[in-house]
C-alpha cells in the first residue's frame, strides 16, 4: 500500500456479532463525572452496532506524578493501564475496566469487560452481555460521526443519533477539514461534503488519505502518488512510488530508488531523498530518521542531523520528548537537545499525553505497570526494581 492512512486503534471484535469495531474508548456515567449514553441497542437477534471512528483527544495540561497517584497506582497493581486522555486513564484489574482521575481515584466503577480512553469526548465500553455501548462527552470529528450498519456498509450519524449521510459506502473515514474519504463498491476512493455529496469523484483506485494541511495524498493507476487540492485539482503529480500526507508543511516521499526525502506544498524536494530506510513524519519540528545501519535519530525541517542516528529504536517527539530504546531492550525518553533526560530502565513505555507515559516493567508473571512524568518521577518502588533485578538474574 503506498499512502498510509493516520494509525487507528485495533480494530475489536464483537462477541456477540463477530463484527469489527473501530476506534473505540470506554467510560461510564457515574458521579463524579457525567455521561451520556448515545447508542445501545440489538436488532434481530444481532448487535446491530454503529461502528464509530474515532479522532485524536484534545490537548490539555500536564499532570505530574504525586505520592497520592504514586501510592494508588501502586496499592491497585493494575494488569493494564492505557495513557491518559481527557484527565483519566483506563485502567485494568482482574479482566475489569475502570478509569482514574490524576488523584489515582477510581472515578468510574470497575465493572466493564472493555474499555478504552476517550477520544474527543467519544467512549465505548462493553458489558457482561457482550453488549457495546457508545457515551458521548463533546462533540464528534467536526459534529458527525462515522458508523457502520448490519450490511456492512458505512455512513454518518449526528450527536442525536440519527443517520444523516446514509450507509452506502464500502469504506468511510471521519470528516477532516470539511471533507470525509470514502470508498465505492467498484473499490475507488473519492470524498464527500457533510451534505453527503460526492465533491471529488470516486476515481482514485489506490487507497488515499484524508485532507491534511488543504491537501489529501492520492494514488493513480500506476501506483504512483501525488496530491490533490479540495476542489480535485491534482496539485502535485503522482510521481512517487510512495508518500505520506502533510505534516508541519511538509511531507514524506520515496523516489524510483526506494530513498526517502521530504517534499513542501509547492511539490518541491526540500530535503533530498537520501534516506534508504522509510523515516517518520515532522512533529514539534523534528521528524525521526533511520540510517543504513538501523540506527535512528532526528532531523529539523533543514534535513540537518539535528539528533544523531544511534538508537535502537525511537519514535516521534510528543510533548517535548520521543521514546528511544537501547540495544538492551530498555526505554526512555530524549529531549530535543538529544539528551536522556529518563534513563532507559523500562521495558516498555508509551507516548506522553497529558504530561504522563504508561511504563512497564518485566517481572515475569508479576509484570508492573506504572506511569512516568516529564521529570522522571514514576509511580514505581524500590521493591518493584529489586523484583525486577530479581527476574532478570534468573533468566
């Protein structure tokens, strides 16, 4: 596949129907938090589920590990715990889900059977019935939401619940700069107004990508790609044998040779395609890179080696910081000056979202699961490392 479309979440399966369910989250209507239950319901013996896509959750301030999330985090021992989004975290405990504030609290009853984080005030949780239902805290991606009916077929809903863009689409993903990409029954992409017209034609028969920065990556009969403006205008040819939308004003390209490069909106190469391994998009300015030898690193939207290439493994910045691996098969956290501002301890970490990134350490059947702040503080003991040293000796 030559574009990539924007990474969801793993699409689940419904154990009633067997149907997928994409981009989900989970919380409940509890105090001291109120929700509101949009869609749960069965037709014909079925689940007869609206599949809702979800979006990236607003930004909001930081949080920092206090002894009271410390203790909590730690009394609980929670078996999973997913990063924070709009103030909480869902937490898992004995195949239950539930959800803390930054107190640790456990404002949401542990009570589901699955459950994942808000995403722009949009939930999921699952019951003892195998049932789904949706909860709704703010709006949807830009007031609708895409869904799916029983006949596999996509459409859009508004906040009431009611149908708006019938389902008829093979494919549909949520609305993104006014337009929304679907997909006919003949397998072409094309895009859709939230009046449901066909604004640019289904003609485009490789996948292609939302509108990201005025732009939407495209693919034509060749398996070439280029980009198109929102009135269908291709603004820069299908020229690439690869290609990624827009981000901070520019985007990833791959030449005849398989080498990597960046290009700007004007479709000119800024940063030449030198790079033989597939390097990440720019976020916060930086954008994560990888040399012959495996190694990665940064560079600024000058294709300067801003951060050398010699991690074992790295990821985009989030926050301030990016998460790099040592060939031990430790994680941390490097600044943009490239320095290791939290040592690689953990044997698995996550973005930072919220100022807090879920950690974890490999204890054998006793895995721990914690959270780190920007200034190394993190909700583990001494114990919870001497377990640790413990483990790793005996293996």
């Amino acid at each position: 596949m030559g574009s990539q479309t924007k990474p969801q979440p793993n699409d689940k399966i419904c154990p009633k129907c067997g149907n997928p369910i994409k981009s989900e989250s989970g919380n409940n209507w509890k105090k001291p938090i109120l929700f509101l239950v949009v869609l749960l319901f069965a037709l014909d013996g079925t689940c007869g589920i609206w599949q809702f896509m979800g979006s990236i959750s607003e930004r909001r301030g930081d949080i920092e590990i206090t002894a009271e999330l410390s203790e909590a985090v730690h009394r609980h021992r929670y078996d999973v715990v997913l990063n924070f989004h709009e103030g909480l975290s869902a937490v898992c405990k004995n195949q239950k889900w539930s959800y803390i504030n930054s107190k640790g609290d456990e404002v949401i009853p542990c009570k589901y059977y699955h459950a994942e984080n808000f995403s722009e005030g949009l939930a999921l949780v699952r019951n003892e019935d195998g049932k789904w239902g949706f909860i709704d805290k703010d709006d949807f991606s830009e007031g609708l939401a895409c869904v799916r009916n029983e006949d596999y077929k996509w459409g859009f809903i508004d906040k009431k619940g009611e149908l708006v863009i019938p389902c008829k689409y093979d494919d549909a993903e949520n609305f993104s700069e006014g337009l929304a990409r679907v997909r006919n029954e003949d397998g072409n992409y094309g895009f859709i107004d939230k009046k449901g017209e066909l604004v640019i034609p289904c003609k485009y028969n490789l996948e292609t990508e939302n509108f990201s920065e005025g732009l939407a990556c495209v693919g034509n009969e060749d398996f070439k790609f280029g980009f198109i403006d929102k009135k269908g205008e291709l603004v820069i040819p299908c020229k690439y044998y690869y290609a990624r939308n827009f981000s901070e004003g520019l985007a990833l390209v791959r030449n005849e040779d398989g080498n990597y490069g960046f290009i700007d909106k004007k479709g000119e190469l800024v940063i030449p395609c030198k790079y033989n391994l597939e390097t990440g998009y720019f976020s916060e300015g930086l954008a994560l890179v990888r040399n012959e030898d495996g190694k990665y690193g940064f560079i600024d939207k000058k294709g300067e080696l801003v951060i050398p290439c010699k991690y074992d493994y790295a990821e985009n910045f989030s926050e301030g910081l990016a998460r790099v691996g040592n060939e031990d098969f430790k994680y941390g956290f490097i600044d943009k000056k490239g320095e290791l501002v939290i040592p690689c301890k953990y044997d698995g970490v996550g973005y930072f979202s919220e100022g807090l990134a879920v950690t974890f350490l490999n204890c054998g059947d006793d895995g721990i699961f914690g959270f780190v702040d920007k200034k190394g503080n993190d909700t583990f003991t001494e114990s919870d490392f001497a377990q640790l040293a413990k483990h790793e000796k005996q293996r």
